[in-house]
C-alpha cells in the first residue's frame, strides 16, 4: 500500500477518535480539516507523502489561516496553491465561529508560519518535488482549538484530562506516519513536537529540531530561515 494511503487510513480511524472527544471551556469551538478540507489534504498527502523519506518535520497543530483553510501542514495559501500546485475545494466546519470564518484558498488572511516554513523550504527548493523526495512535513495534531472570541488554544493549554485523551490519538497517529513515510529522523518545528516525538518514540530515531516560525516568537522574527538551516545543519541535514 502507497505511504498516502497507509496516512490517510491512519487518518480516517483518527478521526473517528477524535470526533467522541468533548472540550471544556475556554475551547468553544474545534475544527479539523483532515475532515472539511479533504481534498486538498488528500492531495497534498497522494502528491508529496512517500517513502522513504530522510526527515519528517513535524508541527504542533495548524493555524487559523494555513491548514485550517488550506488542509496543508502550515498551509499558507500561496504557497500550497502555486508551489505545491495544490488547490481544491474546501467545505465548512460544522460549527464555524463568526470571527474566523473557513474561506478555503478564497481567504485573504496570511498564515506567516507557514510563510516562512514554505518560504524557506521553495528558496533551498525551487522544484516542490526536490524538497519532498527528502522531506515531509505534517502536523502532530491534527484540530483547531479556539475560544469565543476567536483566540487560537494551543493543545499545550488544554486541561491535563483532555490533553491525555487528545494526545493518546495524536500518538498513534504519529507513530502510523512515520511507520508510513520510514524516515530517518525526526524534526520537530519547535521545542512542542520534539518533545511529542520524544515521548512516542524515545530513543528509536534521531529526534531534533528547528525553532518555531511563530511570529509569537521573538526570535523567530530575526531571519528564521537562517536559524533554521543553521539548526537543521547543526541536527546533521544539509538543506538546499
């Protein structure tokens, strides 16, 4: 069976789990866009998801304005749409919060993580094909959490119970991707996926990472492209 479709069988039985879960204030609304953003994730999975791969970079969960309109890993629009050459319908979630609307690749927002991972990566790799033959890029969890004003929640900030529940599905679902793509290491964006690959697999692959491309991250708005090659150089990778 191709790697995409052990990931998207992966998927589905995640989301089965995923959809029993209940969250408790300040969590008013949840999203997953493994379910209403399909297509393009699917197609982003049947294009660029094989095996093997020297590295998965993983991320946390997506952002409003990537993945959560997009269905891409730090799917900023153009990025996935012209370098990727990913571009599908994207229905709605069924509880859409008014302050943060699912317009799919119509959406004008701009998810700056992901303008800056993709950014980096199409610099190094102008061909997306290049970049993917050795890398792939997905998300450890796969929900969006928000409070009633819009505000975006982490999975770090849940509360310890849903966090354990989350996190026991999100694990099992990492440990299919990576038993999918057989990559050699792990990269975790950011000091949260490393420590989630850390806890799932311990010592059985190489686990670093590089910083976080958050705006939230003071560091990470002084050149985050270098910082990045630099630690990916550091963790034993060259890039580009």
């Amino acid at each position: 069976m191709a790697a995409s479709d052990r990931i998207i069988h992966a998927e589905t039985r995640a989301c089965t789990a995923l959809r029993a879960l209940r969250f408790s204030e300040p969590v008013t609304h949840v999203y997953n866009p493994l379910e209403y953003a399909e297509k393009p994730h699917r197609r982003y999975l049947r294009r660029f998801a094989g095996a093997p791969r020297e590295a998965l970079l993983l991320g946390m969960n997506p952002g409003p304005f990537g993945m959560a309109q997009t269905g891409v890993p730090f799917g900023e629009i153009a990025a996935v749409r012209d370098w990727m050459g990913v571009h599908e319908a994207v229905a709605k979630p069924l509880n859409e919060h008014p302050k943060r609307p699912i317009d799919g690749f119509e959406c004008k927002r701009t998810e700056v993580s992901g303008q800056r991972l993709w950014g980096w990566a199409s610099t190094a790799y102008p061909n997306a094909d290049d970049f993917f033959s050795r890398f792939f890029v997905h998300n450890y969890c796969p929900l969006v959490f928000m409070a009633d004003s819009g505000r975006n929640i982490t999975p770090d900030k849940l509360s310890a119970p849903e966090r354990e529940s989350l996190f026991a599905i999100c694990d099992t679902l990492l440990a299919s991707i990576v038993d999918a793509i057989r990559p050699q290491g792990i990269i975790g964006v950011g000091a949260f996926a490393e420590q989630c690959a850390k806890r799932v697999f311990g010592n059985r692959y190489p686990i670093g990472r590089i910083p976080h491309p958050s705006p939230a991250s003071p560091s990470a708005n002084k050149d985050w492209a270098a910082m990045a090659t630099r630690a990916m150089r550091e963790i034993g990778y060259t890039f580009g």
